[in-house]
C-alpha cells in the first residue's frame, strides 16, 4: 500500500471530523480497520520469518498458511525460500510457477521468481531445470552473486564441458571473489583438472573465512590427498566442532568418513595411490521432462546417457570417468 492511499485515508478522516464529531469518529475505525487489515499479512509474514530463524518450522507453516492468501509479491517469495531451506521445495514450486507463469508479473519479478525456482530445482535433483532458469536469469542479466554460486555448482554436478564450466566459475570469481560458494566452486574446477597448486590456494581462502564451512575443509583434504600431503588432509578433517551443517550442504557425513578412512588408509599404506572421491554426494539427478529440450537439438542431451549409467563403478574411479568417457566416443 502505497504512500498516496496513505494521505487520501487521512484526508477522508479529516474531512469527516470537519463534518462532525460522529462522522470522524466513524471514519477513524474504518482506517484503522483497514490499515489491521493490510497489516495481518505482513505480521504474519514477520511472524513466520522469525520462527525460521529460530528453527520453529512448525510455526513457520502456521504462520504462513494464515497470511499466504493475502501476502504481497515480496512475502510469497520469503516464504518459499523458507520452504526450500526446509526441505519443502515441491511447495515452494507451487508458489513459484504460479507467478513465473501471470503474464502481467514485472521482468524484475519473474526473474526474482525464476531465480528461487532455480534453487527449488536443485534442491529436487532436477539440475537441469536448474541450471535452464539460471541461465535465464544469467542471460537477462539478473545475475547474483548466490545465482553464480548455485550454477557453477550444478554444472560441477552435472559434469558440464570443463572449460566452460572453469570459464564461467572464473567469471563468477571476478563478480564476487569473497564469496565462500563461487571461490569453492573455482577450486573444485581446478583441482578436477590437476592444477592442485591453484586448488588448494583458493581453497586457502575458503576456510580462512569460513571455518563453519564443512565443503570448505572437504575439499581441502582431497586437494592434500592428491598432492601427497596426507597429514595436512587428515589435520583438515579433525576438528568437526566448528562446522555447520545446513539443509544446503553438499557434503554427507558418510563422504566425510569416507575420506577419513581413505587418509588413514594412505597414512598406513593400505592403498598405493588416492583415488577420487567425489567432489559432491548429493540427489541422482532427475530426469528434465520430455518437452524440455529443444527439438533441434534431437530432443535429447549428451548427459542422458551418463545419468542413466548404473552406479556400479569401479572403487579407484572418479564421478566423472564415465562422462569424460563418452565425450571421447562422441569426438
């Protein structure tokens, strides 16, 4: 509610306390009624945003069924973003294309909408749908410094063309090089091409700045590892106190132990040689919808075949070795 319905509600209350006493007084309770009114919504909203904060998703749910209805633009995308962080990303969908899909929704707002959908996406496994709204938005240029995080991230996952995915992580890295997601995501893509001296210098700067950050110290110790340097990987994975872990995180704690034993492994030469442990354990990926690509490009992607690989790979092979595999055939 803008500032002029502001002034007319006070021009009509003034008008009608001119006109007398009863009239003013009337007049009175219906603004104030209406302003309650107007204002139950965004209480609601305030309501559930600090619930989520405090991690009462119950209240959360509560709170946002009662003032969904008549909630403005901004509060529908607040609450699906908290629907997301709580693991309710087919929700927040609901939300979402409904907005994505009004014709009458302001550019700014459907790519402020695409770009939460983009998240919701991921969260589902459904990375491709994922990565086409990112572009999207990355296109339009309603770009992020989160969007470039979450992108780069997806075309690791995906085992995107490597040059292109380091192209666009370094493009991100110049956008906000103090970002924790981007500088990860940078040197991950050095460290899956063997540059392990670049790798481990940026990884430097992820975990002096964030020693919350579980992926941060993950990948810092498969970086060791590779470089031989087995105690400094098994320091890096020792103290477990301080990290975080969040519904976003992209490391299981079962890859965590995994590593572990694999440095323990090394340290007490049970293995000859490391072998690569993923860089993510994160959802299969879920197949985009038939529609979903372009018919000119035969209605398919050079990925189907590689997400539908069954999981059955060798114990000293990388996520990747099947991807990289089919790309030979195809060249």
């Amino acid at each position: 509610m803008g500032l002029i319905t502001y002034i007319l509600m006070a021009a009509v209350v003034a008008l009608a306390f001119k006109k007398g006493l009863v009239y003013g007084i009337i007049a009175a309770v219906f603004a104030a009624a209406f302003l309650i009114y107007k204002f139950i919504p965004r209480l609601q909203a305030i309501k559930a945003q600090k619930a989520f904060a405090a991690g009462d998703y119950d209240a959360v749910r509560r709170y946002g069924k009662k003032g969904y209805k008549r909630m403005n633009f901004t509060q529908r995308m607040s609450y699906a973003y908290m629907l997301i962080k709580m693991d309710e990303s087919e929700k927040a969908l609901e939300i979402l294309d409904a907005y994505i899909k009004l014709k009458s929704l302001e550019e700014k707002d459907r790519y402020i909408a695409k770009r939460q959908r983009s998240l919701a996406y991921y969260k589902l496994g459904r990375y491709e749908e994922a990565l086409r709204d990112g572009m999207d938005c990355y296109e339009a240029g309603y770009t992020t410094k989160s969007l470039y995080g979450l992108m780069g991230m997806i075309m690791l996952v995906l085992g995107k063309d490597p040059e292109e995915t380091t192209k666009f992580c370094e493009e991100a890295y110049d956008y906000d090089e103090d970002d924790r997601d981007i500088q990860d995501n940078v040197s991950i893509c050095y460290y899956l091409q063997g540059d392990y001296e670049m790798a481990e210098e940026i990884n430097g700067y992820v975990r002096e700045e964030n020693p919350e950050f579980i992926e941060g110290y993950y990948h810092g110790a498969q970086i060791a590892v590779m470089r031989g340097d087995y105690k400094k990987a098994k320091e890096l994975l020792s103290d477990t106190s301080k990290w975080n872990r969040t519904a976003l995180t992209t490391v299981s704690e079962e890859a965590v132990d995994a590593l572990r034993k694999e440095i323990d492994d090394l340290i007490d030469k049970k293995l000859d040689a490391p072998f690569q442990t993923p860089v993510f354990t994160l959802k299969e990926p879920v197949a985009p919808p038939k529609d979903f690509y372009d018919e000119e490009e035969g209605g398919g992607s050079i990925y189907d075949e590689y997400n539908a690989l069954d999981d059955d790979r060798e114990e000293g092979g990388s996520i990747y070795d099947e991807y990289n595999a089919l790309k030979k055939e195809e060249n």
